[in-house]
C-alpha cells in the first residue's frame, strides 16, 4: 500500500496534474486579455444592469441573513419573499455564492470573482468530462479550454452569472 507521501508525488507528476496546471494558466492569461483585468476595480460588478442586478440581489440577501430568499429592504410594504421564484440558480451555485460571500463579505467581489472563477470551472468540468470518455490528457485539455470559451459563456457573460457557469454540463454527458 501506497503511502500518503507517494500519492501526493504521484499526483503532482501526472499528466493531468499538468495539464489542468497549464489549463488554468492559459485561461488565466486569456482572461486577463480578454477582460482587460489590469483595468478593472474588482469592488466594482463586472456588469450592473439588467439579469446581473437580480444575482447582485439575491447576494445582499445573503449577507443580511442566510440565504437569498428573503430581505426586509425591499419589496414594500411588507418584506420581498422569492420563494414563489426560486429561478436565481442551482443550489450548487448558490452555495459557492453564499460561501464566497462569507469569506469576502463584499457582494461585487463575490460577483467578479464568481463570474471569472466559471471560466476556470467550465475548463475544469470539460476536461473531467473528456477524461471520464478516456480522451488523452494533451485532447481533453484543448477540449477544456475551447468549452470553457464558447461563445455562450461570453455572450451570456455576467448578465446571466448562473447560467455562465455551466461547468457540470460535460460532466453529466459522460457518465
């Protein structure tokens, strides 16, 4: 039996270990062009109007109480209950919200990062999807990277942040 030492060496000298290393890194650099991030405030939504203020929203009433359900700021003259339109998001997206904001504690930090982060995971969920099909590692590498850049997720951007993290979607289609 292996000991945890060796699983560990093992892991970081894997192809996929590199391959993922190197997906990130090209995401990253595609993302630092393609959203000019030496220029963006990151206090400041990557977008604020339209579908981005409903995501904004549901994360104000994250930080005022538990979840995205309820606030007493809005909805006059009583209080603003959403449980009649639970369409914000998956509940994964939603946990992942609800936890970026308890470390941040900034709601359009928690926004920009959640939004860029989905590149990253929509690379992530297409090169597991590839790999579970058995694709070699060099393949299933380029197909995370052209998934993670469909013209959807950039068009969609973070006007409609739940719907740009469609990271599980590859996932599902290979098992």
């Amino acid at each position: 039996m292996k000991s945890s030492n060796d699983l560990v060496r093992s892991l970081f000298r894997s192809s996929d270990f590199r391959h993922v290393l190197t997906g990130f890194l090209v995401t990253g650099l595609i993302l630092v062009y393609l959203f000019q991030l030496w220029d963006l405030n990151p206090r400041v939504p990557i977008v604020y109007a339209g579908d981005g203020l409903l995501s904004l929203m549901s994360f104000q009433n994250m930080k005022e109480g538990f979840w995205y359900l309820k606030s007493s700021h809005l909805g006059f003259p009583f209080s603003q209950d959403l449980h009649d339109f639970p369409a914000v998001a998956d509940t994964t997206n939603l946990v992942f919200s609800r936890f970026l904001i308890s470390v941040t504690g900034d709601i359009s930090l928690t926004f920009n990062i959640q939004y860029l982060s989905s590149y990253f995971s929509g690379f992530l969920g297409a090169y597991i999807g590839a790999r579970i099909i058995r694709l070699p590692s060099a393949h299933a590498l380029f197909i995370g990277l052209m998934f993670a850049f469909l013209p959807f997720h950039y068009l969609h951007g973070a006007n409609h942040l739940y719907l740009s993290s469609y990271w599980m979607i590859p996932i599902w289609l290979a098992v």
